[in-house]
C-alpha cells in the first residue's frame, strides 16, 4: 500500500463521515451503533467492501423519503445487520474455527 493509497483512503473516509454527519440525529445514532455492531462482529468482507457507503446511501433515501430510521431497519437493528452480512464470513466464524481445530495447517495440528 503506497502512501498515495493511505492518503486517498483518508479522503475518503472523511468524505464519508460528512455524509454521516450531515443525517438527522436518530439516523447518525443508529448508524454508529451498526458501526460498532459490525466493526465487533467484524464481516470479512467490511474492509474490502461498500456496505458502510451503501449504509449511507440507504439512509439519505430514506430521509429524503421522510421516513424514520427505525421504519428502515426496524426495531431490532442487530438483526438488521445480521441480515446485511448474513452471508459473509466473519472474523470470529474463523476464530471460532481456530478454537474448535477446524483448521488445517500449524494452528490444526
């Protein structure tokens, strides 16, 4: 990774955090504890993907919409991101191999 790379990531995410910023306080509530569920359930894919851009996406419509956070995700929002990342590998799906010696290799023997 260049520093070009580190530099463009940064923009990027602090354009991100702008968009996040700039939704009415119950949808930013919201969004910070899908963060945080997601960052700690931690989906593989998280770093390498969009979903947190497409998160914001689907809350700028649905304030452009009117309508209120929680008639977007409903009311069990952990749910709603299992639901996003249901197919997705997990950091601690792999842990969890790790642990049970379903793994081949130095850490399966």
């Amino acid at each position: 990774m260049s520093i070009q790379d580190i530099i463009q990531g940064k923009r990027q995410w602090r354009a991100h955090r702008a968009r996040i910023e700039a939704l009415p306080p119950d949808y930013r509530i919201v969004y910070r504890e899908m963060q945080r569920y997601l960052f700690k359930v931690g989906p593989v894919s998280l770093s390498e993907g969009n979903l947190l851009s497409e998160i914001a996406d689907f809350f700028e419509e649905g304030v452009a919409g009117g309508k209120g956070v929680l008639e977007l995700t409903g009311s069990d929002v952990a749910a709603f991101c299992d639901g996003l990342i249901k197919d997705s590998r997990t950091y601690a799906e792999i842990h969890q191999e790790i642990i049970g010696g379903k793994t081949t290799g130095a850490a399966g023997k």
